[in-house]
C-alpha cells in the first residue's frame, strides 16, 4: 500500500490569488480594483455576478466586499435584492 499527496494549487500565500487560466499571481489590491470596476459599471450587479464576471468563487468576493466595506471604500444601499454599491470619494 502507498500514499500520494498532491500539492493544493488554490493555496494562497500571503492574500495572493492565482489566476487558474494564466496562472498569475493577483494580489489583494488588484482583485479590489477588479471589483471597484465592475460597481463602477453596474451598481446593481449581485456578489454571485461578481464572482462570475472576475472568476473568483462568492466566497471570496464576500470576503473582499467585507474587507472593503469595514474599510469604507464601498457601500450597499437598499434591500439584498434591489439594492445597489456604492463607492465613497
């Protein structure tokens, strides 16, 4: 009998993602700006539209909606259904 491990290739280091289709590094800061865009573009958009226009699962758009609405970058006004984003100057 034998073990294989294979390496985790979705290990982030240091809040670093890896873009699966160019395998690039994406730092935090880029993948803020990302999500910046898109608002810009459609304030109505859901964090599962979100997550499929940049590719990066619910789950981490959450996270990163999260960390930029505790540090006041973005607002949500309105209901989760008929709300939209908001970017604060």
């Amino acid at each position: 009998m034998f073990k294989v491990t294979f390496p985790n290739m979705n290990y982030k280091f240091d809040d670093q993602e890896i873009d699966q289709e160019t395998d690039q590094e994406i730092d935090q800061e880029s993948i803020q700006r990302m999500i910046l865009e898109v608002i810009k573009n459609e304030p109505t958009i859901t964090r599962n539209g979100m997550a499929k226009k940049l590719n990066i699962s619910s789950t981490k758009i959450k996270h990163y909606l999260d960390k930029m609405r505790n540090s006041g970058l973005i607002v949500h006004k309105g209901s989760t259904k008929s709300g939209h984003w908001e970017i604060v100057d």
